[in-house]
C-alpha cells in the first residue's frame, strides 16, 4: 500500500494532467517517457526518478519548486515503505574472512560465469585464442570523477558505478574479467581481498532491455541465460538472484548500454536501473557500461558515480604484448618495434585495436603493419574471410560473405531483428530459379555466421565479436547507396559528409572512406570540393587525406598549409592530430608541426600540442620532447601567467614517467603563482588531480575553492573555478553548486556570466540544477531582459540537454519574431533554433537569408548571417559565395572588409583576392578609422601577412592626433595581443599615452591600463597607479570602478588587499573618495 506522500505526488501530477488538456500519449511523448509507465505514475503505483518526474511537472506547468518538494517526500516515504515490506537486512558481510557457503544453484552460477569469462570479448581469429586472465591488463578509470584510480577504489567508494569509454576501449572486457575473478574467488580457485565481497552478475543490456515486461528478477534471469548458454548446468530460478545470499549482496555488471539501438527500450531500462539504484539496502549494486550518452540520458542514473576507462599507457602496453606473445619475448618487443614504425603506438593504447593488431602481426610478421584504424579493420577482416573462404563449401558463395557481414552490420547498428533471420532472409534472396531450401539450409546458415570468427553467439543471439566491427560493416552497406561519381549537390552524400565533419560518431567517417575506397576516382573533385569549403569541410579533407585516402599531392600539401594556418590563426592546439597524422604520410607536415612547436608567437597550449604530437613520429624521442616542454615553461610571461607553465607540465606527466615530477612541480607552481591566469589555474587544478597523486586533490581544491570566494576574481572567472571543483569528483559537487548558485545570484554578474554557469552545471548530477533552470526561465520570462539577454540564456538551456530544447526553441522563436536593432543577436538565435528544433529550420534559415540580404543592417551581422547559412547547409555555399560578392563589389569599405572577411571563412577559392581588399582598406587614408582598425586586425587575426607590415600601419594609427581615442584604445588592445617584439616599445609607449589622454572614457582606460600591465612588466607600476586611480574614483560609474579593482588585483597582487576591500565599499554603497 502506496504512503500519503507518494500519493500526494501522484495527485498533484493526475490533477495537472486533467487540467492542461492533453492526452497522456501527448504528455509522454513530450516528457520522454512510455505512456504505460505515465500512467502507472499517475494512479502512484510507480515513482520515477527525479530527473524524468522533472520532465513530466516541467510538460504539465507544475511549479518546480513544489514538485521537488513532493516527490522528495513520496521518494522518502517510498524508501521506508520498502524497507518495511521487504524487511530486507542490509549487507551484513564486510569481508571475504566471513563469508558464507554458497547455495548449490548461485555456486553453478559462479561457475558458469567463471568459464565463460575466460573466453575474450572478442573471439579473434589466429593461430590461438588465448585466454581472457592470462592476457588482460588492468585500466585506470579516471577524471569524470576526479583522480584515476584503480577500479578495485572506485567499488570500495562507491555503492553503483557508470563506465564510459569508446570503441574497443575495454568494457566489456572489464566487466568479463571482473565477473571472472569475483566467481574464481567464490569457487576458491584465488585468493586476495582486494575486491569486495559481492556476487557477479553479468548480463548485457540489449538482451536485458527487451524483456522489461516481466518482474526485475525474472529478467535478470532470461538475461543471464541468454549470455551463458550451455555454460550453464541448469537456469536458476528469479528467487535466487532476487535477495541477499547469507548477507552478501549481488554485484550487477550491465554491459554496453549504448548497444541498445531502440532509444525507447533504452530510455526503459535507464528508468528502471535510476529506481534500483536510488533503493537503500537493496541487495543489488550495479555496474554499467557505456560508450559517451547524452549527458541528459545518463544524468538519470543520479544515485551512480561516473568514471572514464583511461587508454593504455605505455607499460600497460608493455605488459599486454608480453603477455600476449608469452613466452616468446623477442616477438612481443618486435610487435611493439613495428607497431611503433607505424606510428600505432597511440591506435593501441586503445584495448581492442592491440588485440586486432596482435593478430594481424602474427598472421604475417614479416608484412608491415596498416598505418591506420580503418587499415587495420581491412586487412583483419580479408584475412578472416580468407580463412572462411578455405573451408568446405556452405550456404552462399565466399565473395558473397562481404556482403552478407554489411548487412548484418546494418542490422545490428539499426535494430533488434535477430541476426540469424537477417541472414536467412538475405540467404534466400540469392537463390535462383526459385529453388527451395535445403533440410538444412538454417544449419549451414549458422556454420556460414560461426566460420569467419567475425560474430560470436551467445545463448540464442548472434552478434559481431566487437560493436565497432558491426559498425565498419554498416558503413560499407551506407556506402553502396551513394552515387558512383561525386556530386556535392546529392542530398544524401551532402549530409553524410556534413555529418562526418562533425566527428561526432565513427559510422559517419568510416562510411565516407568505404565510399571513397569503393569509387576511386571520386576522391579528387570530393578532396577539391572540401578544401574549397568552410574550416569543417577543410578539417575533414585533412582526416581523410591522413587516412590513406590517395588524394595528389598538391592537395595533401594544401590540408597540411590550410591545418597549420587554422591553428595559428585560432590559437587552437587540437588540430595538431591532424597534422600528425599528414605527417606520416608527407614530411611536409613534420615542417609545419616543428614550426608551430618552435614559435614563440603562438599560445603555449598550441606549442605544447604540436610537440606532443611530434614525439609520436618516427625520429623523435620523448628526451627531445622534454627539452622543448622545459623551453616552453621557460616562456612564460610574468603578468597574466601560468599557461605555458600549465602546458607544460601536463605535457612532461604525460610523455613518460621519468618526467612526471617535472610536471607535477610546474603544474604545482601554476597554483602558487598570484599572476596566474584564473583559467590556468583551474586547468593545472584538474590535472594534477587526473595525475592520480592523491594529496594533489586537496591542493588543487584549495586553491580553486580561493578563487571561488574573492571578489576580486570576475563572475566569469568564479564559474571556471566551481566548474573545476565539480571536476574534482562526488566530494565536491556540493560546494561547486554553492559557488555557482553565487554566481548566479551576483548582481554583478551580467547575462554572459550567467549563461557561462551552465558549463558548470553540465558536469553536475541533475538534482543541483534547480537554481539554475529557475534562474535562466526566470530571465526568459523576464520583459525587461534584452534580446541578447534572452538569446544567451536560451543558448544556456540548450546546453543541459533535450529536455530542455522544447523551451528554448519557444523563447528563440518569440526572439526571432520581435523587433530587434541588434541583428547579430538574430543571427545567433537562428543558429541556435535550427540546431534544436527540427520544425523551425526553414524559419531559421530564411531569417539568416534575410540578413544576409539586407542593405541596411551592419556589414559585419551581414557577413556573420552568410557564414552561418554555410555552416548550417552547406549547399548554400554558392549562394552564400555570390552574397558575399556582391557586397565585395560595393563602394563601401565596410561592405569590402566584411564581405573579404566572410569569403576567408567560407571558401579558399577567393582567399588571395579577399585579403588584397583587406591590404588595401588597412592602407586607405580616406577609409573611416575604425573600418581600418577592422581590417587591420583581421589581417593579424588570419595570420596570412607580414604581421610586421600591418603591425606598422596599425601603429601609425595608433599615434595618429587625427583618429578617435576610443579607436586608438581598440588599436592598442590588438597591438598588446600580437605577441611581437619588434614593436614592444612603441606599443608600451602608446599605451601609456592613451592612459594620460582626458578623451578616452574610464571603461576604455581600464582596457587599456590592465593591457599596458599585460604586455610590459616594465610599465606594471604605471598600469597599477592607473587602476588604482580609476578604482577610487566617485565620479566614475561603479561598474567600471570594480572592473578596474578586479584587473588591479590580477596583474599587481601585491595590491589586492587594496582591490578586496574596494570592491567590499563598492558592494556596500559606501565608498568614498579617498582621504
């Protein structure tokens, strides 16, 4: 019998159901949950978890408020009822010295599991299947939940654990050998108490997801059949798998939760496991494994810790291949040595891909290996259809296999249908003349799946022996469907390809590949479409090019020039991967990658990336590399600091353990270190907390909790630090809330800050949100909130996750359709609309085409709309191209620049042309300044001129008694930026001339003040002397005034006692000029 407070509950969402006038089908479709569960929510026989009982009060306009505060009671007074009607005792044995002897059916259990996890994961074909516990290596879990531990801490930490990891990255191999080592401990064939005291279970989720329509026992049950099969002397019965056993609890190990392709059985089963997880004293404790979810799909499993399979390092690679060549030495060292000459080293950190590899070495030892992960699929797969290929005839002819396993591929990628009636039902489709089956056509049908090793069986059900191997299958079947010549304008080649862009899944990729493996001669105009394109398109020539597509030379060389401008001209060390991998293939892009490492121009993280990725090139040594990282701290700059040093130290903790003190001593400096940059102190923070050194994490907490506290760290900068404390792991969660729940409620704190929370709040469990989502529907409901305003809150929202797209697609809309002055925020919204609302696409676009249009709205929203429209469809690059053209032909320099600077970023093919209209407005002395300034600092910001030519004319500006203060102040601040020293002095100088100007405005001097203390520590006194001025001056706003406190405590901290209680009077009302 249901409690008053779950009844209560129940009540207040049956009553607001009745009253918002929709169907329960409706309710549950918007909520995302299943109608029958709604309705058992409804009649209080069923309680969901907060985070879906959110989504159904949110649907039906409940307060949240009130919600929270019934179903926290229903949820207490539920757990009191269970406990009451199970009378369930808790756990009573806390180690293996008091354990009980097992029942005879859990001790056949143990043994079923204890032979079944002795076979890998995968089956792999070769001259010998060795077995799981005589190969395995152990993985670290780490960072999503602070320092990497061993997973025999995170079970003694934590009650339910969520694995997260990518293809092949270990998990289901992890849940086999853990469920293997638990049983043999039970069966007393080990020994050690290094694991608890808990009884295996493991089961897969695509078997457990599709039969949820019976009791949870029974489920487990027919899952644990379906998995052990004939390893099983008998099927237990649902009892014994229901309870404790003599006080021991039940140890679930869920595997592969992403592997259930029907999202709503999976959403099921994620609802099911958040109510069993949330029990108190229940006998089951879970484990699931996952490839990287929807944050909104795995925020539900609340009541869990989440942790990160880490890759293997360089001594687990150590092991594994001693292990698996066993006990020949010399092979295990010279499968490292090639793999190591085909640059694989970093492929097979990751588990699976060091297995494929093993295998395919030992089939030819004498033949290099494949540079590449696709290579490596290929070949492994010939040489397994080969071997099928060899025996006895069967059911369809060996040339037809290929395309049978794509099929199949398809089929397990996109469905639940079994896989032995795919391949019957293709079977049947290659028979001629309508000849009937053979008595033992299914037979020979099974032989055909077992015969390549491709696919295992488990109990009933036929699988791939790893996902990601259905997936490459899958991608091949994709690619047949695409058209024999390259044709940008073909709806479905376009969105594949503009899917694949955004590297969000390996299908997409892989299956541009095959199609290009498939068609050769559509890799040149497909290359020269993409290298023509948006950075997008151009980043993903780049992957292609460096996966062995065999694109000319010309352009290989022209991915290697367009990856390294993108990285310099954005300060963005990730697409040094790219280049490594070009690298392999044209030493071009070994030049552009020393280059970068070796410029003292570029940011220390971009120098820091290209000399990681150097060191995984044949010819370099992780000596060199060291050097070069002790080269870079030594770089660091003494005001605004502690990048390079921060960079530098997780580079040295990660080249190799000779060198991790090194980097723990730097990244440990960043934190002392009163000039350092907030943001560098947060990352040196989170890695020496992943450095798993475990009294590094109160350290890093320490001083990241500082930052968190002191007003004289911006509102933006206080979100960075709780985001970093979050980071840090469960213990800090509650404290990373409060900070950002103070952020949220500073006044000064304007929309940007705000908004910015949410990156904090993203990495926290749902049920510290409550603030937040109040405070962001507080702004969008607010008359008074500017567009801008209500354009950034809603991005914000879209952040946390689907559930939260319906509503801010409604305030984007209501933006879209109000009067605004400002069309870049419009530009923004449509941008934002069209990713979260399918329906409005066509609005959003026509909105960007009518700004792009629009004779009278600024040059630059103009330019942005067209760069926008690219992005988001790319087959509107011709008109988006003609556009920008056409403004180019305008009298106007403003229209010139913009339209130059749009052509830059969306196509290559006018690059020399829009750079010469950019030369030439930057020269122009009849040109208004500031439309000089933009040019000027475009040109800088591209990186394709003499820096030195532009930073002249720029100075002249600077100078200028003709020009504008504030214009003068925006030239300083991009001159400060530059990173040159052949102007040091004369930019100083100019800096500090604009200070002692009476025409720039307080704000612009605050600019130009904190810059002057940025760029010359000779000039620091003078720069802190301005701040302090502006700090304590009455007749500037008060805004201004904090400003100026919060950026003299930054580059001066001798002062910021000074700046501390400024901004304490400021808060308080009552700062006087002083004395």
């Amino acid at each position: 019998m249901v409690s008053p407070a779950e009844q209560q509950f129940a009540d207040l969402l049956a009553t607001a159901h009745l009253v918002s006038g929709l169907t329960q089908v409706q309710v549950a479709h918007r909520a995302h949950v299943s109608a029958s569960k709604l309705s058992e929510t409804f009649r209080a026989r069923y309680l969901p978890a907060w985070g879906t009982a959110w989504q159904i009060a949110t649907v039906l306009d409940v307060p949240e408020e009130e919600a929270r505060r019934l179903w926290v009671a229903a949820r207490q007074a539920q757990r009191v009822r269970i406990a009451a009607e199970r009378v369930r005792p808790s756990a009573t044995v806390a180690g293996w010295d008091a354990v009980p002897v097992l029942p005879a059916v859990v001790a056949d259990l143990m043994r079923a599991q204890a032979r079944a996890a002795e076979a890998l994961p995968y089956q792999l074909f070769g001259p010998r299947r060795p077995a799981l516990s005589a190969v395995y290596v152990r993985q670290m879990l780490g960072a999503r939940q602070g320092a990497a531990c061993s997973l025999e801490s995170a079970l003694a930490r934590d009650r339910h654990l969520v694995l997260v990891g990518g293809p092949g990255q270990g998990k289901s191999t992890l849940t086999l050998e853990l469920t293997g080592r638990l049983a043999r401990r039970w069966l007393g064939h080990v020994t050690g108490d290094e694991l608890p005291p808990v009884l295996p279970l493991r089961v897969t989720a695509r078997q457990l997801a599709g039969d949820l329509s019976v009791s949870w026992p029974t489920a487990l049950v027919h899952a644990v059949a379906a998995e052990l099969g004939g390893h099983l002397d008998r099927v237990p019965e649902p009892s014994s798998v229901a309870d404790l056993v003599g006080g021991v609890e039940w140890l679930l190990l869920i595997d592969g939760l992403d592997e259930i392709p029907d999202p709503g059985r999976r959403a099921r089963l994620l609802d099911v496991l958040a109510g069993r997880m949330a029990e108190p004293n229940a006998p089951h404790r879970v484990l699931v494994t996952t490839r990287p979810l929807q944050s909104a799909e795995l925020d539900q499993l609340d009541s869990s810790a989440q942790y990160a399979l880490e890759p293997l390092d360089t001594e687990a690679l150590d092991v594994f291949a001693a292990r698996w060549f066993a006990p020949d030495r010399d092979r295990a060292h010279h499968f490292l040595r090639e793999a190591a000459t085909a640059g694989l080293l970093e492929l097979i950190r990751v588990p699976l891909m060091a297995a494929v590899t093993a295998v395919v070495f030992q089939h030819d030892p004498d033949r290099p290996l494949p540079l590449r992960r696709f290579d490596l699929y290929e070949r492994y797969t010939a040489q397994a259809l080969a071997k099928a290929a060899a025996g006895p005839p069967g059911a369809v002819r060996p040339e037809h296999y290929d395309r049978l396993l794509e099929q199949l591929g398809a089929a397990q990628i996109e469905s639940d249908e079994p896989l032995l009636d795919v391949a019957l039902a293709w079977l049947t489709k290659q028979e001629r003349n309508g000849e009937r089956r053979p008595p033992d056509f299914e037979i020979r049908a099974e032989d055909l799946l077992t015969r390549s090793g491709l696919l295992v069986r488990h109990g009933r059900r036929w699988e791939f022996l790893h996902f990601s191997f259905a997936e490459h299958f899958a991608a091949a079947e994709r690619a047949r469907q695409l058209p024999e010549h390259f044709d940008p304008t073909h709806a479905a080649l376009l969105q594949l390809v503009d899917r694949a862009a955004d590297f969000t899944t390996p299908l997409d990729t892989s299956t541009v590949i095959h199609y290009a493996r498939m068609h050769p001669g559509v890799v040149p105009p497909m290359m020269d479409w993409l290298l023509n394109g948006p950075w997008r398109h151009r980043q993903l020539a780049a992957h292609l090019l460096g996966n062995g597509l065999p694109g000319t030379v010309a352009q290989r060389r022209a991915a290697v020039a367009d990856v390294e401008h993108e990285i310099t001209q954005r300060d963005d060390g990730q697409p040094t991967w790219l280049l490594a991998d070009l690298a392999r293939i044209d030493p071009i892009g070994v030049s552009a990658l020393t280059r970068i490492a070796d410029n003292p121009t570029s940011p220390s993280w971009v120098r820091a990336s290209a000399i990681e990725a150097l060191v995984r090139l044949p010819g370099h040594t992780v000596h060199d590399a060291a050097d070069s990282l002790r080269a870079l701290a030594r770089d660091d700059q003494p005001v605004d600091a502690g990048w390079a040093r921060c960079f530098a130290g997780s580079g040295l903790f990660r080249l190799a353990p000779e060198f991790q003190d090194e980097g723990i001593h730097l990244l440990r400096s960043v934190l002392t270190d009163p000039h350092a940059h907030p943001d560098a102190r947060f990352q040196a923070a989170t890695r020496l907390v992943w450095s798993g050194v475990p009294h590094l994490e109160a350290e890093a907490a320490e001083s990241l909790r500082t930052m968190t506290s002191d007003p004289c760290t911006s509102a933006l900068e206080r979100q960075w630090a709780a985001r970093g404390l979050a980071m840090l792991g469960r213990d800090y969660q509650e404290e990373a809330a409060a900070a950002l729940d103070a952020v949220l409620a500073d006044p000064a704190a304007d929309a940007m800050s705000v908004a910015a929370t949410v990156y904090g709040f993203a990495v926290l469990p749902r049920r510290f949100w409550t603030t937040a989502v109040a405070t962001f529907r507080g702004i969008l409901a607010d008359p008074g909130a500017t567009p801008e305003d209500r354009q950034r809150i809603a991005g914000a929202l879209t952040y946390l996750g689907v559930d939260f797209h319906d509503e801010a697609a409604e305030a984007l809309r209501r933006i879209l359709a109000e009067p605004c002055d400002d069309l870049g925020v419009l530009v923004r919204a449509a941008d934002t609309l069209y990713a979260v609302d399918a329906e409005a696409q066509d609005d959003a676009i026509a909105v960007l085409r009518r700004i792009a249009a629009d004779a009278g709205a600024r040059p630059g929203d103009r330019q942005a709309a067209v760069r926008c429209l690219v992005r988001l469809d790319p087959r509107l690059r011709g008109e988006a191209v003609e556009r920008l053209r056409t403004m180019a032909a305008a009298s106007t320099p403003a229209l010139r620049v913009a339209a130059a600077v749009g052509l830059v970023h969306i196509t290559t093919e006018f690059q020399p042309d829009a750079l010469a209209e950019l030369r030439a407005v930057l020269t122009d002395g009849e040109a208004e300044a500031p439309v000089r300034v933009e040019a000027g600092h475009w040109l800088l910001e591209l990186r394709h001129e003499d820096q030195r030519a532009v930073v002249t004319t720029l100075r002249a500006l600077m100078d200028s008694g003709t020009v504008r203060p504030a214009d003068r102040a925006e030239v300083a601040r991009i001159l400060a930026r530059t990173r040159l020293d052949h102007h040091a002095a004369e930019v100083a100088a100019g800096l500090a001339a604009l200070l002692a100007h009476p025409e720039v405005e307080p704000s612009a001097k605050v600019d130009v003040a904190y810059e002057l203390g940025r760029f010359s520590h000779a000039d620091l006194a003078t720069a802190g002397d301005h701040l302090n001025a502006l700090m304590n001056d009455p007749e500037i706003d008060v805004p201004v005034r904090r400003r100026a406190a919060q950026r003299l405590a930054k580059i001066d901290p001798g002062r910021h006692a000074d700046a501390r209680a400024a901004i304490a009077e400021l808060a308080s009302g009552h700062r006087a000029r002083p004395g």
